[in-house]
C-alpha cells in the first residue's frame, strides 16, 4: 500500500532508508525543522539547516522516487533562547516561497516555559502573517499533558487561525479527545518507549475514528523506526480493518491536510485497479 | 467504530504477550527489590503502583487514566502568571 509519512526527520537518517522506504510504499514525506541533539550557537547555523531541509534532502529522497516537503521554525526546546529565536523567525520569510515548504512546524513546547511559550505565540505571528499552515510539536512524558492544554490555549485563544490548517502532533490517550474535539488534525507518532506503539495507534482509531487523524514514525537521530507507518498498516490488518480506512489513515488524510498548502505540488502515483477502488 | 474481532479473538491474540509484560514489570520490581539502596520515598515507584491500581481496578479507558497518573498537573492560570495573556 502507498503511503506518507508526514513527520520523519530524514537528516538524521542514511541514504539507505530512504531507498528502504521507497521498497515500503512510502511516496511522500514531510520533515518539520526540529532540535539537532545539540544547541546551535547562531542564526546561520539554521539558515544552513533551512538549505539543508528545502534543497539537500528534496533531492536525496528524489533519487528514489520519494516527494519530499519541510517546515521551518526553530524548535521547542531552542526557543528557550529568546534572541535567537527572534533572529531565526525574522529569517524565515525567505524560504517560505522556496518549493516544497508547507508552513511552520514543528513549533511547540518541550518544558513549557514562559519562553517556549513566548516564541510559540510570536511563530503564530508569523503563520498567520504569511497565511501558512502550521504543524505543532506537544511535550513528551509528563510534561504531554500541561503542555497540550497550554498550546489548545494559545490556538484557541487566536481567532484568525483556521483549525483544519493546524496539526498538533504526538497526541496520546490523554491529548486525543481534546485536539479533536477543538476542530484541529492530530498525529499519533510511532515511537518507541516514550509515545505510542502501532497497536495504541490502531485503539485510538478505533475509539476515535479516523477523521483528521495521521500516523507519523518521527524517525530521528534517536532510537526510532523510520518504518513504523507500514508497522501500523500491518496492525490494521490484524485486527480485521478494511483497506480503505487504512488507506484512508497513511495516505488520504495526510494528502488532504497537505493539499491546503501552495507548495504542495504532490504527483500521485498511479494506483492499481484494486486500489484505485478502495 | 466498531472492532472487527470479538473480545474472546482479542484475548486469544493478547494473553501471551500480556502475561509477558506482566513478568517483565514483576521481574523489574523484584530487581528494584534486590538492589541497594532505598527508593521507598521515590515518587515514581508511587506512580507505578498506582498505575497498578488502575489495572486491577478499572473497567475502562484504563490506558488514558494510567497516562494521567504519569502526567504533571495542569495550571489553569498559567497565562496570568507568565504574563501571556490573550490581547
């Protein structure tokens, strides 16, 4: 089955997961600008990363057929830095014409800060500036629940966002209901340990449908499975769902939440007859 | 949405691999158990048992209750105290 991973960050990975994926069904990838496991020290650092992001890996995963799309900010936990983060935002703008380029992502929170929170408000800003999407980081472990109940508020709160062009990403059993009670997509990340497994995937739709529903690997330079999303096909198959919703899970959703961005130039690939009906 | 197999296919499928998470955390336990040093005081092992409880008690959305226990607690004044509020 044809699928998208739209949250893998594909800088932290070989050459050969890209080939890898292209062998899984994977014809499309979107890679939000996140923390490189280290603090950059200047702006140019992450201007370099935004070439890194829009031109290197576009044409890297075009060496096997995978359409690749980006989202630029500067992350969670470096917005902490206040002044950089100033500098990176005001660099941004550059890029956001530049192909491939959906809006800005992965912003968030990681600590939940006033900080974090100040340079995730002043990301709206900008978002709704340049009438971009948006695609949103929530904390991990203990911090998940706070930090998503912090970011409902600040979204809420702003009533020039249009919510079907946010997602708000890593939901869990405790985040899920809320997200999408409030009318925005949510992304369920794959990922060992500290999110969710394939089968919690599959419950979650189960108890929540699939409406506005994605299913990432979030693949990075941590311990993590840049084919989980075929992990979660197979659990769906398990359990007895029909093709068609998981299709509509790993490949329609994720199309049509793309699809509100002007630089999704997404070329699909042909479909077989069988599929093609689904 | 309804689930496809019935619960008696759902525990088929299930008991083996949850009788082995229930060895590995027992097992975990007992290793805290053996080694030195105290950590009666330590909030995590209170979050595990707990999250234990809700196991043997619940009869429902036991994985959302369980992520609760492990969650710190919401501020609902937040945005006055970090002096964020909406304009």
């Amino acid at each position: 089955m044809y699928y998208i991973d739209p949250h893998i960050h594909m800088v932290s990975r070989t050459t050969d997961d890209y080939e890898t994926l292209a062998r899984m069904g994977c014809v499309a990838m979107s890679e939000p600008a996140f923390w490189a496991g280290f603090d950059r020290g200047s702006a140019e650092s992450f201007h370099d990363y935004f070439r890194q992001l829009t031109d290197f890996e576009r044409q890297r995963a075009g060496q096997f057929g995978l359409q690749h799309y980006t989202w630029l900010c500067i992350n969670a936990k470096e917005a902490e830095n206040v002044s950089l983060s100033r500098e990176v935002i005001a660099m941004i703008p550059e890029f956001l014409d530049t192909p491939g380029v959906l809006g800005i992502g992965e912003i968030g929170l990681n600590k939940n800060t006033k900080n974090e929170a100040t340079i995730f408000l002043e990301h709206l800003e900008l978002a709704v500036k340049y009438d971009q999407q948006i695609l949103i980081h929530t904390p991990h472990l203990e911090d998940k629940y706070t930090g998503t109940r912090m970011i409902l508020d600040m979204l809420c709160d702003d009533t020039r966002l249009d919510r079907s062009r946010v997602l708000v990403d890593h939901v869990e059993e405790h985040t899920i209901r809320s997200v999408l009670e409030e009318g925005f997509w949510a992304g369920m990340t794959l990922y060992p340990v500290s999110k969710c497994t394939p089968e919690r995937a599959v419950d979650m739709i189960e108890m929540h449908g699939a409406e506005r529903l994605l299913v990432n690997s979030a693949g990075d330079w941590g311990p993590s499975k840049p084919t989980a999303v075929p992990d979660f096909i197979i659990a769906m198959r398990r359990r007895g769902h029909p093709e068609s919703l998981i299709r509509k899970v790993v490949y329609d959703n994720p199309r049509e939440f793309f699809s509100q961005s002007e630089n999704f130039d997404f070329a699909p690939p042909e479909l077989d007859e069988a599929e093609a009906n689904l | 949405m309804p689930i496809p197999l019935d619960a008696p296919e759902v525990l088929d499928r299930e008991f083996l691999l949850v009788r082995a998470k229930l060895l590995e955390i027992a097992a975990s336990l007992d290793r805290i158990g053996r080694a030195e040093g105290q950590v009666e005081g330590d909030r995590r092992l209170q979050l595990i048992h707990d999250a234990l409880d809700v196991l043997r008690q619940g009869e429902s959305d036991r994985a959302e209750q369980i992520q609760m226990i492990c969650s710190l607690s919401y501020d609902e004044q937040w945005q006055e105290k970090f002096d964020l509020l909406p304009r």
